[in-house]
C-alpha cells in the first residue's frame, strides 16, 4: 500500500464537543478513541500510511475538567469524512461512539464549506412571523387532540381554534392514517375550516398536519397537505428519519414551515451522561435538518428535562451557524394556561407556546379558551 | 361530540412489556401515564366519550415486581391505533415516552393482523446460509478498511478476503460517498474484485457495500450496489431512518441481504433504566424493518453490554414473532482471532462472526489471515 497516491484532503476541519466521564487518564484515552472510531474504525498501530494518519483521524484539539470525573473534548474531523451527506455527518459526529458508556455529544461547529451543504430551515423565526403577521409576542400554538375523534369532529374543533385566534394548530403527532380517522379526509377538512375561519377573521392561522409516514408516503402526504391549503407540516425524525426531514424542507415544492416533534429522540437525550444533549440534537441537528420550529419537552412539564438543558437548547436554536436561520423553541409537554406567565419569563417572547389538552379544560367554550390564552400574552405591537 | 357516530374497532390489541423504576404506587402511575400518553395524550378526565376511553386508551395488563424499584408492565394497545405504519407503530411503542424518565421498552409482542403488514426479513438465517452453502457453522464476515483507501486499494482487500474464504465481506459503515473515495468506484470495483475471486475459488463470497444515505440517494445506491454485483446491503437504521431500511428490504427489485449497523442505535439503549432494550430494537425492530442480519456491540468487545443483553439480544433475533424468519445477530466491536473460542461457547454457531481490523494483525498475508480464521471454526458438515 505504500506505494499508493497519497490522500490530498483540504485540511479543513469541523469541531465536535463531547462530555467524557473518566479520570483524566481514562477521559484522554477515550478522546484519543474517539478520533479513531469515529474516522478509520480500524488499530491505529496497524494503520501505516502517514497521509491517512494525518488527514483522515480525529484530532484532540482540547481536553479540559469541567466536574468531577467529567472532561469536556474538542475533537477535530476533516470536513470530506463526512462529505456533504447528513446521514454521514451524524456518523461522524456519534454512530458508533453512541454504543459506549460515558460520552455524550453536546454541540459542534461546521466551517461554510460543510454549511454550505444545508440549506437549513427554509423560514425560521422570521419567516413564520412574517407569514403570520407577528411581530413581537410569542406565537400561539394548539393541537387537535384528542385521538379516536373522526375528521369531521377535528376539523370543528379546528374551526374553534382559528375563530379563538390562534396562530398555528397541529395534528396530535399521534394522527397518522389510522382507519377510524385517514390522513386524506382529516387534513382536507381541517385545512379547509381552518381557511374559512381566516376568510372571518381575517387573521392568518395554520395548519400543520402530521405528515410523518413510511419512507414511501411521506412525499404523497407532504404533497396532499400542501395542495389541500395546510399551512405547514408536523414531523418527527426519530420515527421517520432525521434525513427525510432535510430531503421535506429542502423541497422547492413543498416548501412550507415544518414543526419538528420530538417521538422517539427522548431516547437518545435522556441519559444524563450519554447520549446527545438537547441543544444539540433539538437546536443544531433540527437545523441543519430545516426545522423552522422543534418541539420539546420543558422543563416543569411531564418531561425530565431541567432548565439549564433548557436554555442550552434555546441557545442552540439560534446559535451561530452559518447563514442558517433561527428556529423557534416549542416548549411543551402538559403546558397549561397557569403556567403561561412563568414560561414567558423564563423563555422571553421568541417562542411558540403549545398549549394541548389543558385548552379544554378551562370553560365550555374553546374560542373563548384561546381568548384567555391571547390575553395572557398580550397584544402583538403591530 | 355526545352525537357522533361511535368508535367500532376491532378490539385486537398488541402487547408492550415496559421496565419502569420506582416504588410500587409510581411504577403503577407510570404504567397507567403510558397508557394515555402514547394514544390520546390528552388529560383522560377530560375524554368523556366512553367509546374512545375504551377502543383507543392503552390498557395496563400487568405490573409485576421484578427488582428494587423495578417493576415490569404490559401494556395491551389496540391494533388500529398503530395501523399498518411501521413509523406509527414505533411511536405507539415508545414515541413521547422515550422523553420520560425510568421507562425502558423491553419487548414486544404482535397479533398476526398486525403482523401481516411486515414483510420482515427476505432472507434470514435460513436464506442467508442457503446462498453461501454453509449448513452449520458460523458465517465469517470482515470489513474493507481504513478509510482512506481509494476504491483500488480496497478491492486489493476485497480480492485477498475472498480468495481466503471469507463468506461476506462488507464496507466499512464510514464508507459513504466521500470525495477520496466515490460510492459508485469503490462498489463497482469491489464487487467485480469479489466475483472475480469467486470464479477462482468455486466458492460464493457474497460483498455487502455500505448503501446509507441520504432520503433521495439510498434507492439509487441500492440499485447501483445490485447492478454492480453485490451481493447484499449495509445500512444503519439509526442513520437512514429505520422505516427506509423496511423500504429496501421490502422491494422486490433489490431483494439482496440486508445487514444493519447499529450506528447512532447505541444512544437508544445504551442507559439500562431508559431508552430501548438490545432485545427489541436490534432482535425485534430490526427484524420488522427486515434486516436479514444485525451488528450488535457484543460484551466482551469495546462497547458497553453485558452478557444477559447479549442473551436476550441474540433470543429476540429468533423469537417467534408470526411468520417473520429469524435472523442472524453479528457480535461485533473489536473482536480478533483470539476471541473466536469465547464467542462460539456463548453465542453457538447460529451467528456471523465480524473480524475487522484484527485480521491485519496476523502476519503480512490476509489470504493466510482468512484461513486461520476459518480454520478456528471447522470446516463445515457439507
């Protein structure tokens, strides 16, 4: 083999930072592991070739305590191992890192030429306001809920929810093509009361039906929303694949606001000391997968999530990558309209506040419940 | 909604066995959370109609203490709240409460009406073995690596692991479509290597290039990875989507064996009181999704399992489950010559042994490396 034409790589590099847990020696020897098993996957004493050593493995650009037993790692990897796939860039990142104990991926950093690959969230904050005409409070959101209810029953409980001035309303994620309630006949109707409730009110709210299928029908679906007057699409990339996502959003024809839910991605957050951190996975990989909003369990809701990881994944939904666009935070999970006041002052205006079930609890009139759920955010400065 | 027309399902419900931690009263609180949050995920005072609480709800069937703190549930869901959607059945299993806290899915168990919507495995065990002539002993299978090779290099390999008896030889999972070294290149030559060599010895040796990619690119590279000679498929589910992998291995067009790389699969089941058991997701879902074989981080190697994980992994890849075949588990992750004794006392010989990097340790021939790995486990009984 040594004869062979050497590899000419670009030398640039993207950053990824891990959480190790070990001692020092052992949190540096698995730094060192990771550069080989993300990269090569093969004994680095028996790789011999100098071009492979220096341009394919990792690098360990920094190794630092932050706790006890508990070491934070900058690795570095070369920009063409992952090339310009994002089912590839998430094996770099943490395929087969993901099976051993004690490391958990908490961020990473792509130079533009990796960046310039994804086109990212189509509309991010700013697009959803303007398609929403608001500017400043934070958008309101309701689900069509519960299941076991026909098309018919949803899309009156949609006309409710646009009349009462919500902004957006998405499919229950557990909607999908069941017999007793199908995709097609749910999303025309609930699409079409809610677009006879704008033409009254005036107001622009959208609909997002659930649109997470099997490889196959995803496309079909994303197609009949879009032609049916959907105003966006809800989709859960641990269910249907964090790329199908990506290939959605970057469609030119069905470009409309994806609401990414978070089914089945509590697995890979929920370990504490492994896994990948909610910033990361919810706020940068949703990006780079052209989320224009995500889903997530809040802290103070039904989920275990605390409120640094909170704003760690707030952070992350608007951190600097790129020309990517921001993404709207949806915090939820058992939201109620009590807990409104502490969510604005925690989470700040750039939000979408998801209020499900609890909508239903507060008086026998849903346009009215939206009304309470309004005023507690006030009006919008426009 | 008093007037509606009624719920009238079939009442045939699937069985998920769920590991949830605490004290009795919160184990049975927790069992009964399930039971709402993965159908209507709406607050169950507030459903009134009684047709929904009884054909859609979950229902708790057991709860049995099984440890300190530990406590095994079954819950029963109704058939039509999951469909015939592999992604929808995924989110009734363990969508939203993959988010909470001390719940770990460990089993699960299909009526055949649901079952019947699942291909599962083309090949299996049975067929796998059939189209390599090997009756009884364990299939050999190593890898074509570093990364870093170009396409000619690799088909070096290719040819020397043939020509030395090997039964598969696959891509490395990090093999993807990188500038230094082309998808299309790599398979062409690596499969015509492979055949090449299997006209010399008289012997099928079957090249399984590494197809993960992108939503709009995987077809493409299957059919690619078919035209070109291959002999079967590498795919990483946790990468691709675990509904795409279904999509391949259900397409008569591209009906080669699937084996799938457990890449981003560790964050799912690598916390023990959380997330996903070996069983369910690489015996169980793998074979739903119709993988023919599965790479698993075997105890022993460099990740973390232990042996009753690897028992119950390597049950749940032959548990009955209808008429799906069963398929062979791939113990993996640093395994060389020197633990091929271990591994045929634990596991039998109902497997396929991966040797990677460790062949290269045994003196300069591969050729000679392959034979003594073959001759550690005995010739055949044909």
């Amino acid at each position: 083999m040594d004869n062979s034409p050497s590899l000419a790589l670009s030398k640039t590099v993207f950053l990824a930072v891990y959480h190790l847990q070990g001692t020092q020696e052992q949190a540096s020897a698995m730094a060192e592991d990771i550069c080989i098993e993300q990269t090569v996957e093969f004994p680095p004493d028996l790789v011999h070739r100098a071009d492979i050593r220096e341009q394919i493995f990792g690098r360990v650009e920094s190794l630092e305590q932050i706790g006890e037993d508990l070491f934070k790692a900058v690795i570095a990897f070369p920009c063409e191992v992952a090339g310009n796939e994002l089912t590839q860039l998430l094996n770099v990142l943490f395929g087969n890192i993901s099976l051993k104990p004690g490391i958990r991926l908490v961020q990473f950093s792509l130079p533009n030429s990796l960046l310039d690959a994804y086109r990212g969230p189509r509309f991010g904050r700013d697009g959803l306001r303007a398609r929403l005409n608001v500017t400043k409070r934070p958008l309101l959101c309701t689900a069509l809920k519960p299941m076991g209810l026909s098309p018919l029953e949803l899309a009156d409980l949609a006309t409710q929810f646009s009349l009462g001035g919500m902004d957006l309303i998405k499919d229950d994620h557990g909607l999908a093509d069941q017999s007793f309630c199908r995709f097609e006949e749910r999303v025309k109707r609930c699409a079409e009361a809610v677009n006879n409730a704008n033409e009254q009110t005036g107001k622009p709210c959208l609909y997002f039906p659930n649109i997470t299928a099997p490889f196959d029908q995803i496309l079909d679906r994303a197609r009949l929303a879009r032609d049916a007057g959907a105003g966006g699409y809800v989709l859960s990339p641990g269910l249907a694949g964090i790329d199908t996502m990506r290939r959605i959003a970057d469609d030119d024809q069905l470009a409309m606001p994806i609401l990414s839910h978070p089914a089945l991605f509590g697995a890979l957050t929920v370990s504490k000391s492994e896994g990948i951190a909610y910033g990361a996975l919810y706020g940068q990989i949703n990006r780079l997968a052209g989320a224009d909003a995500c889903i997530f369990p809040s802290h103070g809701g039904r989920f275990s999530i605390d409120q640094n990881e909170c704003r760690d994944l707030v952070d992350a939904t608007a951190t600097h990558m790129g020309d990517l666009k921001s993404i709207f935070p949806v915090p939820a999970g058992g939201m109620g309209l009590d807990s409104v006041k502490d969510m604005l002052s925690f989470y700040g205006n750039d939000i979408i506040l998801l209020i499900g079930g609890d909508l239903h609890r507060h008086g026998p009139s849903l346009k009215e419940n939206c009304r309470k759920f309004l005023n507690l955010v006030g009006a919008d400065d426009e």
